[in-house]
C-alpha cells in the first residue's frame, strides 16, 4: 500500500529538479552573470583600430559589472582564427568576440570557413565607419563627375587604392567602377595607414580611404574628398555628399565594430552583456573618444545588430558575386 505514494513522490520530485534545472535556467543566470572574469577576443594585432576599441570598451564594461574583462588578441587567417575560437566556445557568455565588418563578407570570399555566421549571435554594434573617396588635389579633380569622366577619357589608366585585398574599400571600388562603367586598375595596400601614405605622396590617381585611418588627414591641402559611403555624412565632413546623395546607389552599408557571443549563449546574458555594452557607448566620455578615431558611435540592441549583419550580408555578397571577387 506504501510503493504507490512513493513512487509518486519520486516522480513528482524528478520532474520537479527538472524544471528548476531548466526552466528558470536561463534568467538565474543572467541574475548571476558575471560570476568569473569574461575574456573578449580581438581577431587582430595589437595596436590596431579594433584592439584600441576593444580595450576601450573593456574597461568600462569591467566597472560597471565588477568583474575583470580581459582582451586577448588573436590574429591570422584574416580574423578566422578568432573568431572560430569564439564561434565554438561554451555559450556561457565569458567569451566576447569583438568583431569587424568583415564577419559577414568573409563567408562569400572565402571557400574554406571553418565556422558559420549562425555560430555566432551578435550582441551590440558599438560604432560605425565610412570609406571616403578621395584623390590627390594635384590631380585637378574635385567633384566625383570629374574623376568619372576622366577615368571614361582615359581607360585603364587611372587606379583606386584600397586598404587591402578583399576589404570593404575594393568591394566599394569594385562596385563604384561597375556603377560608373570605369576602369580602374585596383592597387592594395596593408592597411589604411600605408593606403593614406601613398596618397599623400601623390602615388595614387584615387582611393577609398576608412574613415578614421584618414581622420588626422582630412584638412590636408594635399587631397581632395569627393564623397563618402554609407546611409550618411560623416558628421567632421559635413558638406561632403554620400554616393547615395551623388546619384551612384548600392553604398549603403557602413563599415562596423559590434560584440558577439557564442550562438548558444542564453537569450538573458546576450541582452544583459547587450545593454551594458550599448550603456557604455553612450556615455560622454565614450562617444567622444570614438568620434575622435573618425567613427560613428552606436551602441545598439542585439535586435537592431542582427538587422544589420542580414542587411549587409546580402549586400556584400551581391558585390563578391557581381565582380567575381575571391581569395584562395
């Protein structure tokens, strides 16, 4: 008479530890988090724009949750490498990827990728960034019509520096040329810095130039900006026309930095660690910092991020396809 109420109980008791372990799992957690320190991964060397924001944001973001937040840079393969790590790390939201814009262009230039976009769930997008067309002022040319019509004069002799192979600048050189219906002998260059350099020094008949790697040379009385990529102006360059604006559509999508975690990562941790993170940006302090590097500050829900990274998924990849863009 006594083996059916205990057997009852144990039932009970099992489904009950099973809904507690379960359930309310996930919000506990958030509650909780951060209860150890949280490593975020820059997929690039040290010193560089992305590893100067992400030790930026870092040191914020371990004050306001009192916990330590460490950055560890992991370069090569083109981000891949750290960005795999994080892609297949534990979704326990104590590994950040601090990604760039070329998350989402690499899956249609490279063959090989040893993750997919889906791995990752996008938290907060921090700031966003332009290419600004440019050219030298001892060209003559000042308004973008001029160097179209010169490129249609003279066919296959003028180039457009980019700040390297299968960056955003020659996707957006690659596209302008087929809008304009120019030929422009693309020149590659190992970063903005080295790019701005040889357009300084005149070795360059036109660029697409990122933003914050031209910022400290914007005024110079040795370069004429003709327009700039993305939905805006870029607010120092106020009079400067988007290619939108100058009749050349498909230039929408800006250049981004933004935070990433693991696809498994509760849906709690990512808008807890996504509200702080946007918190962060907008402090005075922080956005006049990233204003000062010649970037647009942002700092989105994980909701809005995602719209962005569909959004320029599709984008980029129309240009790879239409130019037969790829990198063995």
């Amino acid at each position: 008479m006594m083996k059916f109420p205990l057997r009852r109980q144990t039932l009970l008791g099992i489904l009950s530890a099973t809904m507690l372990a379960t359930a309310p799992w996930s919000a506990a957690t958030a509650d909780t988090y951060p209860g150890r320190p949280i490593r975020v991964i820059v997929p690039y060397p040290a010193g560089g724009g992305t590893d100067i924001i992400g030790r930026l944001i870092s040191v914020h973001l371990s004050q306001r949750l009192g916990q330590s937040v460490i950055v560890e840079n992991k370069p090569g393969a083109s981000g891949m490498l750290g960005n795999d790590l994080v892609a297949k790390a534990p979704g326990d939201g104590y590994t950040v990827l601090l990604g760039i814009t070329a998350l989402v262009q690499i899956p249609s230039l490279y063959k090989k990728v040893p993750y997919k976009l889906s791995d990752l769930t996008p938290v907060s997008q921090t700031a966003k960034s332009a290419d600004l067309i440019m050219v030298p002022r001892s060209s003559g040319i000042k308004t973008l019509q001029e160097l179209v019509d010169k490129a249609k004069a003279e066919p296959g002799k003028l180039n457009f520096g980019s700040y390297g192979n299968a960056t955003s600048s020659q996707l957006n050189g690659e596209q302008f040329k087929m809008k304009a219906g120019i030929d422009l002998t693309h020149v590659p260059y190992q970063g903005s810095g080295p790019e701005m350099a040889a357009m300084l020094g005149g070795q360059l008949a036109s660029a697409f130039v990122d933003a914050t790697g031209a910022y400290p040379h914007i005024k110079s009385d040795k370069i004429n900006i003709l327009a700039i990529t993305g939905q805006q102006r870029h607010p120092a360059l106020p009079d400067v026309k988007t290619l939108g604006e100058l009749g050349y559509s498909g230039f929408e999508a800006n250049g981004w930095f933004g935070f990433f975690l693991p696809a498994s990562t509760p849906q709690p941790i990512v808008d807890k660690l996504g509200s702080e993170l946007a918190a962060i940006v907008k402090q005075p302090d922080i956005t006049k910092r990233l204003s000062e590097m010649g970037l647009i500050p942002v700092g989105s829900t994980p909701q809005e991020f995602r719209s962005v990274l569909d959004r320029d998924a599709a984008h980029w990849k129309a240009i790879v396809d239409a130019a037969h863009i790829s990198v063995e």
